[in-house]
C-alpha cells in the first residue's frame, strides 16, 4: 500500500514539474535573440529556426492562432534540448488540422507529432509555412 502511495506521488510530482518546466522556460531564456525579441520579430523567427535546424530533437506544442492583417498565423512553443520559443508559422490555406486547431481552444497544449513546415523565401524576406501534421496529442 505504501509504495502505490510513493508511486503516486512520485507520479504526480513528476508531472508538475513538467508543466513547471513548460511555463519557466521563457523567464530563464538564455539565448540573447530570443531573450531580447518579441516572439513575432524577424529576428527572433530567425534564431528559433536555426536552433531547430540544429537540433533535430524538438517537441512542439499548439499555444494559439492568431491574425495579422488578414493573414493566419499558428504559435507553437517549440522545446529543444537547450532552447524554447514560440514559432509563428504562417497558414497558407485552411486544411482540416488548421482549421480544429482554429476552431477549439481545447488543442491549447496540445503536442503536435510529426509537425512538418518549409521555409518560403519572398522578395522581402522569408517565412515559415505550416504544411501538416501527423497527428495532435490532447
């Protein structure tokens, strides 16, 4: 009985520090880009995707969608081995994923496996588009 109860314990310990570690990630930012920059700048964009670039073991995880003179965007958080940020990856059309993850905000935390996206270079620089996803962990 008494090592359910430890194991329980250890459990739910576990899993607090977990989402501890989630929510502390962006106060304890290390990376002088991304500490110093507003999610949605260039620059920050930039940084997070070269450090992901780098690193090919990264968990992402929906944060929300937003729009930006029209155009749709999705924030993920995106958690590496010695880095975290918010990615904005633009939407180019709606699909079915786009769209659930528009229409709940349920999927708020929610993992995102097998994300995939591209780089689009344009005249006046480059973004990051959505192109799918495997499936969405709730």
């Amino acid at each position: 009985m008494s090592s359910r109860i430890a194991f329980v314990g250890m459990v739910v310990l576990l899993l607090l520090s977990t989402s501890c570690q989630e929510s502390g990630c962006y106060k304890s930012q290390r990376n002088q880009i991304l500490g110093k920059n507003e999610y949605n700048s260039k620059a920050y964009q930039e940084e997070l995707y070269r450090l992901i670039k780098e690193n090919p073991d990264v968990d992402y995880y929906f944060e929300f969608r937003e729009e930006i003179f029209g155009q749709s965007y999705l924030v993920i958080n995106a958690f590496g081995d010695a880095f975290c940020g918010k990615l904005c990856l633009m939407v180019p059309e709606e699909d079915a994923t786009s769209i659930t993850l528009k229409d709940s905000a349920e999927f708020q935390g929610a993992q995102l496996i097998g994300l995939r996206y591209k780089q689009h270079k344009t005249d006046y620089g480059s973004a990051l588009v959505y192109d799918s996803v495997e499936y969405i962990v709730d």
